[in-house]
C-alpha cells in the first residue's frame, strides 16, 4: 500500500508522518515514516506486525536513519538494486 498523501500522528510527544507502507507478506508491512522526537528527525524503516485484534504493532527489525546518513544508505540501496538487475 503506498500512501498518496502522507499520514501524520502524534505518539508520545512526537510527530510521526508515514511516508509509505510495503507489504512485506499477508502478516507483515514495511512501514517508511519520517519522525520528530524531541526535537531530533530521523527517518525510520521498520517492520510492523498484525496483531489478532487486527492492529499493526512496531517489531525490533528496523533502522532509524538521521539526515547525516541517509544519503549514503540511499545510494547503497540503489548500488544493490542494480546488482540485482545484472
């Protein structure tokens, strides 16, 4: 599922906005979200699971990126999709 426009929320004194979400498989979405906890920003990409009520909750496989490297793990990102393609 991706996103048209980006969907902001408040979770304990912080701004997350959800950039895009992939499914991962039927249980399992990769959520890509830009949040602002006290005062830092950092773009996370984070599993996110299916509960049985049918709620979708944070799993520990993730990485939070800050602006400093997120450029740099782009660019490998693109490096091993085109590995990938030959």
């Amino acid at each position: 599922m991706s996103y048209a426009a980006s969907l902001q929320f408040y979770v304990n004194q912080g701004v997350i906005t959800i950039i895009s979400e992939i499914q991962k498989n039927t249980k399992e979405v990769v959520r890509i979200s830009v949040e602002d906890y006290k005062g830092h920003k950092f773009v996370d990409c984070r599993v996110y699971w299916q509960d049985e009520a049918g709620d979708w909750k944070p799993s520990k496989k993730g990485i939070a990126l800050n602006d400093e490297c997120l450029d740099e793990v782009i660019e490998g990102l693109q490096k091993a999709s085109k590995a990938l393609e030959g």
